[in-house]
C-alpha cells in the first residue's frame, strides 16, 4: 500500500519551523497569483516550459506536484512566488519553506531528466509593480536527492501511521450498521439515493421534511461509500450554529453505536470564536500561542490525532496543552480529518481552506449541504462586497501620513461618482473604473504601509484594508450576474454621503465549480422547492439527481388552515390587527399549549402583542426582540416546556424561523400572518429586473419562492416526530391562491 503526497503538503509538514507570523499579508487573492505566473511565463524564452507534472517515489511514499517553470536552455527550474508589499519583510521561515518546496522539485526534475545538476530558482513577483527578484543557486543532483531522502523520511513516519488509520476506517465502515433500530419513513429512501449519487459521481438535491433526521440519513450512506469510492474526506457544510450541532450530534451517535469506528471528526469554528487572545495580533513578538507555533505543532499533532471528536471543547483542550493556537491548529488538522464539520464558507468563500486543500491534495471528497435554501443567500453575501464613506472619511481623519495622499484621491473619485444622481438608491449597468483605479493604489499604499508597520495590522484600518481587498477582488468578476448600485444619504448642509455595492445576484458561476469538484455534493433541505429556482442559482448540472422524499408524517397530524378573508398586506395592516388576534385568542381558547406566531417585521409583531395583551392579558406572551444574542434567544425557546402554555412572537425568516427543535408539547401550533415575501424595496426591486432578464420570472425568483420557503419552514417547527400533532394557520388572503399553494408540502392538507 502506498501514500501520495504533494510536494507543497509534504513540505508544510517538514520544512515549517519557527513562529506563526501573518504581517507578510494578506497574500495575494488566487486569481491575482494566476495572472502574476501568467506574467512570468509570458516574459521567459520560448523553450520554458509551464508546469511540469514531476513525482517521484521513497519507499511507500509517491511524491507528485506540478513546477512552475523549467527553462531547458538555462537547465533553471523556477518556484514563482506572488507578493505585495516589502519582500524584506518576508519572515525567514517563509522562505526557508519556499526553498525547501523548489529543492524537492529540483531533485525530482533532475531524476527525470538524468541531470547531474540543476540550477533552482525561487522567482518573487510582485503583483502591484510587476518587478521579479530571482534567487538562483545551483545544487548537484546528489545533494537534491538527499534533501528530498530526508524530507520523506521525516513524513513517513505519519504516512504509515495515515495508512493504517484509513485502512481501519475503511473496514469499520464498510461493515457500519445503522445506529438506530430502523430507518424511520422516506429515511431509508434518502440514504440510498444518497449511496447512488456518491457511487455514480453525481450532484444530488434532496428534499426531505423536517423531522425525518436528514443528517444521519446523509451521513450514514457516505460513510458507507469511504472505501468502495475511496473517499478521503467527507465534509458537512451548515449554514448556522444549530446545523454543526445536530452533525457532531450525529457522529457520536455513530460512534457510540460502533465503537470501532476510528472516525476522526473536525469541528471548524470562525476565528474570533476560537481565539483565546482577541486583544493580540497572529505573530510571535504579540501572542504567545504564535511564538514557536510550528516546532510545538508536531507534537500537537499527534495529540489532536488520537481524538477522535474534534470538536471547538476538545481541539482548545489539545491546543492549550501544546500551548498553540486553537484555530491554527484546527486549521491543520483539516488536512487529517476524515469527516470535518464547517460552516458553509469554509468551502464555498473566496478563499475557502476545504476547497484549497482539497484541490491541492487532489482529495476525493463528498460534500453534505445542510439547509441548502440558505446558499442561496449565503452564496450572494460571499461573492458580494461594499463600502460606506463614512468609514473613508472617519480614516482620513486618523489615517498616518503615507496614506492619506490615496485615501484623499479615492475620496474625490467617490464623490465625483455619486454628485450627480439625484435618487437616494441607483443601479448602474457598469463597474466605476475610476473609483476602482483610485482603490487600486490605495490598496497598493495600505499594503506597503502594513508591511512596513505590522504593529498597524489591526482596528478601523484592517478593517477598512479588507474591506477594498474584497472590493477590488469582487469587481474583477463583474458581469450580468452583479448589480453594482450607489445608496446616498444626505448630511448636514449640502454634504452627501454613500454606501457602494457590488451585489451579486446569482452566485451559480461561483458555486458550480465547488459543487463539482467533489466526487458527490449533497444539497438537501425541507425546502427545495420549486426545484428549478434553486437548480438556476445555485448553478447546479444539468445531471443533478432529484430525489423528493415522502413524509414520514401523516396529513391528520397536521391540520393545516388558510385564513384568506384576513390580508396582511403593508395597506390592510391597522385593519388585520383585531382579527389576528381574535383568532389567536380563539385558536388557545380551544387548544391552551404553546404557539409561535411570525410575522412579517418587529413592528407588526410588536402591534399583534401589544393589542392581545390589552384584549386577553391572561395569555402568555413571549417576544422576540432586535438583535438578540445567543443566550437571549435561548431564553426565548426555553419558555417552551412540556408544561407551560402561551404565545411566542417572532419574525418570519429570523432566528426561530428554522433550525429550532421544540417537540411535542413544547410546541402545538403556529400562526403564520405573512407571504414572507422579501421587504418591497429598490434593491429588490433591481434584483426582480435582473432575475427577469436572466430568468423570465424576476417577482417569483425575488419575491414568491424565498418568501414560501420561509413560511413552509417555519410550519416545520411544529411537527418533529410521529407522536406530535398540531395546527398552522396561513393568514393571507394569497394563500388560497393556486400559485401558492402548489409550493406548499404535498403531503399537508389544506382547509
């Protein structure tokens, strides 16, 4: 049995030594690193040759990556290294990995070619002004072959450790049972669809009602599929919190069932999460958990390796004890997990860590999108950027002196570009090429200016860095799928203000790749309907599967009732406030338990309440507020026992809108007093223009089908098992009409 490695991951695990040390940052974005090799290339003779496919073999070990560059007339192999900002910056042990990189190149070129020597090259690119710096040195061959003896040697080690790990994995899945007594109904119909997507390599959409215990009925079947499809790594995507909960959830469950099982499991959490000195920045001279973080991350290592559940709890425990970073070493151990639990951006963001690694390690991975109808929005939010002026002028204000030179220019071209629109909000057909010239060298003067200070790389001015990287990086991708619109607001006097976005609307060309790239991808939810919405936006292929699973519930479980002589349009509201509640007050009269009752803003929601606590002060009432924090929202839900009774206001498409648990009596029944639709607005309102000339349907793409997908999950709320029963009143006069009510669950019925 032999292990492949790529040379970049071999010498990330050999050659890294010394402090963990972001200032060198932030490196330049992949497609900046494209053009910048590109660039390389273009200027050598035309002889060189561009990525040269080398491997090489030691004992168990196969060494495979790809040269950037070999000029045969030179006998020079070159490593290419895009930067911005002072090389001398550059920590030691950066290039001390770079060489270590080019030299196992060098050794296997020379073995390819029968050379006796080389010379190597690492070839420095800047990208903003385009100047090489080349460091060349020529070894004999002899010398190469040693280096790269000892680097393996040093690998192997793990390697044979990794062998035997997967092989014991693979053979505890194959022979892994079920962890519950049975499937319970449309469950079993799932997972092997589940299993088929995997083993034929194709994208799957999977719409399955809440309740039927999707995330084990996923993950089961893929964990059935390591061996036989020869999987590296399974990874569970979620859209929030609750979603990574109920998948660690899940694997214990299998763990506990199969004791045998050695499947090592990652919880990634974002970075302020982890971090154990917020008040520090990432480099040895500030936090002590960077100081020396590779020679203590070894030994690490191998601690994190024998736990089997990774989670946020135990990889801190592992981390404090080798006294390294948390998050950097959850970072690390992404590469040796088997099934890694991560928020959705983690594979789906620019750039994504699962996806890099993926695509370097050429891993073979099966993706699980949990809650899918969230990508959508999600995937909007990635690939979207914007910018206030008011953060522009409180930095120049403050800014040092090298850079208010360019922050004054980017000022003057964003004024230029908003003083003539007469309208609060305007969308333009076009990207702003002046402001963008403007904000390309002010990135280029932030980021000279952060190499030169590290101690600056933190507050309003990284902030406010990062902020234009995304801008800038955004804007090269400009097209028929953004938006790109200037929100004024007037100041004091003459003065305006503005807010810049670049918007996207449809992140398909963005996600295709990622959904693709693995061997399967699993998109499932409650709420996937109608299926060619989502297929269109989330660009998936044309061979996506489709499964839509029967509902492991009973129609009399759920009595479903549209209350249409009621509208709860913006002009009939003052007038729907009485009958909502005289039908709330009526609905516990005859049923005293728990409700939740969305609506479709705090105000309306505030109105209904405060009009039912003067009319039947008796019952109950619990509110959802603004920006409740996590633990205020658990107070919320912790009003709902098996014993109490009452009312819980909420907003539709908010926190308690899905991904809630409240079975049995803790919940009987919901109130639903909107469409859901999204708030009428110009932004909408551009975004309906858009879907129309991309689509042909812009007000259902915008309006109808997010705000249904709304109002069906949060009716889930109500039935989580096949003992619950319970009532969801529809109360819209539009929920009667036949459009509508297709998009409703097949297996309700509707009074």
């Amino acid at each position: 049995m032999s292990y492949s490695v790529a040379v970049r991951a071999l010498c990330e695990f050999t050659a890294k030594v010394g402090d963990l040390d972001l200032r060198f940052t932030p490196s330049p974005s992949a497609q900046e690193g494209i053009v910048g090799h590109r660039t390389v290339a273009s200027r050598r003779n035309q002889h060189y040759q561009n990525e040269v496919a080398l491997e090489g073999e030691y004992q168990q070990l196969k060494v495979r990556g790809r040269a950037d560059g070999y000029d045969p007339d030179a006998n020079r192999l070159e490593e290419v290294k895009t930067y911005r900002g002072d090389l001398d910056a550059q920590p030691a042990n950066h290039r001390q990995l770079h060489w270590a990189q080019v030299k196992v190149y060098g050794w296997l070129m020379c073995q390819k070619l029968g050379l006796g020597e080389i010379d190597l090259a690492l070839v420095y690119f800047d990208i903003v002004g385009e100047g090489e710096t080349l460091l060349n040195q020529r070894f004999q061959a002899h010398v190469l072959e040693a280096f790269f003896n000892q680097q393996c040697a040093l690998f192997l080690d793990w390697a044979r450790q990794e062998m035997q790990h997967r092989q014991a994995r693979n053979t505890a899945a194959h022979t892994l049972a079920f962890p519950h007594a049975g499937f319970r109904t449309g469950q079993r119909a799932l997972a092997e669809t589940v299993y088929k997507a995997v083993s034929t390599g194709r994208c799957l959409m999977a719409q399955a009602p809440t309740g039927i215990g999707k995330t084990i009925g996923t993950l089961f079947p893929l964990l059935k599929a390591l061996a036989p499809q020869q999987l590296d790594k399974v990874f569970f995507l979620t859209a929030k919190t609750p979603g990574r909960k109920l998948a660690l959830d899940a694997a214990q469950v299998l763990h506990a069932h199969s004791p045998d099982l050695p499947l090592r499991v990652l919880e990634l959490v974002a970075r302020d999460k982890a971090c154990e000195h917020l008040d520090k920045a990432c480099h040895g001279e500030s936090c002590p958990l960077a100081k020396g973080f590779y020679d203590r991350l070894p030994a690490a290592r191998i601690a994190a390796s024998t736990v089997q559940m990774l989670d946020q709890r135990n990889l801190r425990e592992v981390a404090l004890a080798h006294d390294v970073c948390p998050y950097y070493l959850s970072q690390e151990m992404a590469r040796w997990a088997d099934l890694v639990v991560a928020d959705y951006n983690y594979y789906f963001d620019f750039g994504a860590m699962l996806f890099g690694l993926a695509q370097l390690n050429q891993w073979r991975a099966a993706v699980l999108v949990d809650e899918a109808h969230n990508l959508v929005e999600r995937g909007r939010a990635m690939y979207s950027a914007s910018l206030d002026q008011y953060s522009l002028k409180t930095l120049r204000d403050t800014a040092p002196e090298p850079l208010k030179k360019s922050l004054q220019r980017l000022n003057r071209e964003w004024n230029a570009l908003h003083k003539d629109q007469v309208a609060l909000y305007q969308a333009y057909a076009a990207r702003p090429e002046k402001l963008l010239n403007a904000l390309s060298l002010c990135v280029s003067a932030m980021g000279e200016y952060f190499n030169e200070h590290p101690e600056s790389l933190s507050g309003d001015l990284q902030a406010f860095y990062f902020e234009v990287l995304q801008f800038a990086k955004v804007a090269e991708l400009f097209n028929e799928q953004f938006i790109f619109d200037i929100s004024k607001r007037q100041l004091s006097g003459k003065r305006s203000s503005s807010t810049l976005c670049l918007r996207n609307v449809v992140p398909a060309e963005f996600l295709r790749p990622r959904l693709t790239a693995a061997r399967s991808s699993v998109l499932f939810s409650a709420t996937l309907s109608p299926r060619h919405y989502y297929a269109d936006l989330l660009g998936l292929p044309a061979d996506t599967a489709w499964i839509d699973v029967e509902s492991p519930f009973k129609a009399e479980q759920l009595q479903v009732r549209i209350v249409d002589e009621i509208s709860t349009r913006f002009v009939h509201r003052q007038a729907s406030l009485e009958p909502i509640v005289a039908l709330i007050a009526g609905q516990f009269a005859r049923q005293p338990g728990n409700y939740l009752a969305f609506f479709s803003s705090f105000d309306y929601q505030q109105q209904v309440a405060q009009l039912l606590a003067e009319r039947h002060p008796q019952i109950p009432r619990w509110q959802q507020s603004r920006g409740m924090a996590e633990a205020e929202r658990q107070g919320f839900l912790d009003q709902f026992t098996e014993h109490s009774q009452g009312i819980g206001f909420a907003v539709l498409g908010g926190a308690f809108g899905e991904g809630i648990d409240l079975p049995g009596a803790r919940l009987i029944g919901a109130f639903i007093a909107t469409l859901g639709l999204p708030q009428l607005n110009p932004v909408n309102e551009q975004m309906k223009v858009r879907m129309g000339t991309l689509f042909g349907a812009g007000h259902d793409y915008t309006y109808l089908y997010p705000g249904i997908q709304k109002v069906v999950q949060a009716a889930g709320r109500v039935i989580r098992s096949q003992q619950d029963r319970g009532v969801v009143m529809l109360i819209d006069d539009r929920f009667g009409e036949a459009r509508v009510r297709q998009l409703l669950p097949r297996w309700w019925v509707v009074d």
